[in-house]
C-alpha cells in the first residue's frame, strides 16, 4: 500500500498514525503542495491523504483510512467516544493553532515545499484564510502564552503516556496531530505529560516530531 501525503497536514498525520499504531506497512509519498493533478486523478479532489491499496483502488478521508486500516490489522479497535473536554479543548486551540503552524510551514525546509511554486500556492490560499503569514509570526509572543493555558488546561486530561484517555482511542488521532505540528514552534514549552504523551505518541506511532526543524 502507498499514502500520499504532506508532512505538514494534521490530516495526514491521523493516517500516518494508525500504520505505525497498529503495525501495517505502508509507502509513504510526499506529493508537492501545488500538485492538482495527481490527488484530483485518484479520488477527484485535491486533498490528502490519500490510500492507494494492495488492489490499486484509492481512498481518501483520513478517518476513513484510519478506520479501514484498524479494522484490517485485527489488533482490537481504536475507542470511538472522545471527551466532551478534549472536544471543547480542539475546538479552541483549533481557532489560532494554524497562526503559529502554517507561516513556519513553509519556512522549515518540508518535501512538500521543495519547489518555489508549492511555497507560493501554499501561502496564496492560507493567507486567505488565516491573514499574513508574517504578521502571525510577529504575533508569536501573544500565541504562546494563550497556547500555555492551553496546555495546562490539556494536563488534566491525559491519563497516560501512551493513550490520551487511557486506552488507544480517537482522541488520540484529534489530538496528537495538533500537538505534533505544533512542536514546528520554536520556544514551545509543553508541561510534563503533555510532553510526555507527545513523545510517546511519536514513538509508538513512528510520525516523527517537528522539534529539529523548529522556526
């Protein structure tokens, strides 16, 4: 099986986990940013990840790969139920993470970027979105100490390392992904089992951090 993905994309990263997670091999390919014409001939859209099974067929949705591979691997189901909490607390950080994340994106030398033309398309549709990527980055100072809360108030919620809620869950496909793009930011301090939830999160789902490319 092949995933196409970008490194950067939280999307991506959900697919990504669920392959080291449960043990499943997977090729993975990082398609350049302003690539159309290859996610639209799999599956229509332009949008990742995609998979491209044993068969040949592709299947986009993030969700939808993580579902299809965990009940493939035969190794138990991922817990559905997400806490009502760790919902409210995705739905917050959701409104300013890209803020930090995305102007750095580009910034720290990712496959996906490799080519001017992909920066320049990146930057034209998140800009739209988010405003200028420079001012977000001035803004850094006033982020961070609002993302601190943030994390303390995640602190309370992790039951363990290596699960969010305490079992391998959903929670830990939302959640993982934000605080692993997140390590994109140079300076980010997280309190201890978040940190620790973050790295072995990282380790046991081979999705590297973002530490040594921090901007």
């Amino acid at each position: 099986m092949k995933l196409y993905i970008y490194d950067h994309c939280p999307f991506c990263v959900r697919a990504r986990m669920i392959f080291g997670l449960r043990g499943v091999a997977v090729e993975e390919v990082i398609l350049q940013n302003d690539d159309e014409e290859t996610p639209i001939k799999m599956i229509g859209a332009k949008q990742v990840p995609i998979l491209q099974k044993d068969d040949g067929s592709f299947m986009g949705e993030s969700l939808d790969i993580v579902r299809y591979i965990d009940e493939m691997a035969g190794k138990g189901r991922l817990k559905e139920e997400v806490r009502p909490q760790v919902q409210a607390w995705l739905a917050k950080v959701g409104t300013y993470a890209n803020k930090l994340v995305q102007p750095r994106d580009v910034l720290a030398d990712l496959p996906e970027f490799a080519e001017q033309g992909a920066v320049d398309y990146f930057t034209a549709k998140k800009e739209q979105i988010i405003g200028n990527f420079a001012e977000n980055m001035a803004k850094t100072p006033e982020y961070l100490p609002r993302l601190a809360d943030d994390f303390a108030e995640l602190e309370g919620l992790v039951v363990s390392a290596d699960a969010l809620g305490g079992e391998l869950g959903m929670e830990d496909i939302w959640v993982f992904p934000i605080l692993r793009n997140l390590t994109i930011v140079r300076g980010l301090e997280m309190p201890s089992k978040v940190a620790a939830y973050v790295a072995e999160m990282s380790r046991l789902s081979g999705v590297p951090l973002q530490t040594g490319r921090a901007v």
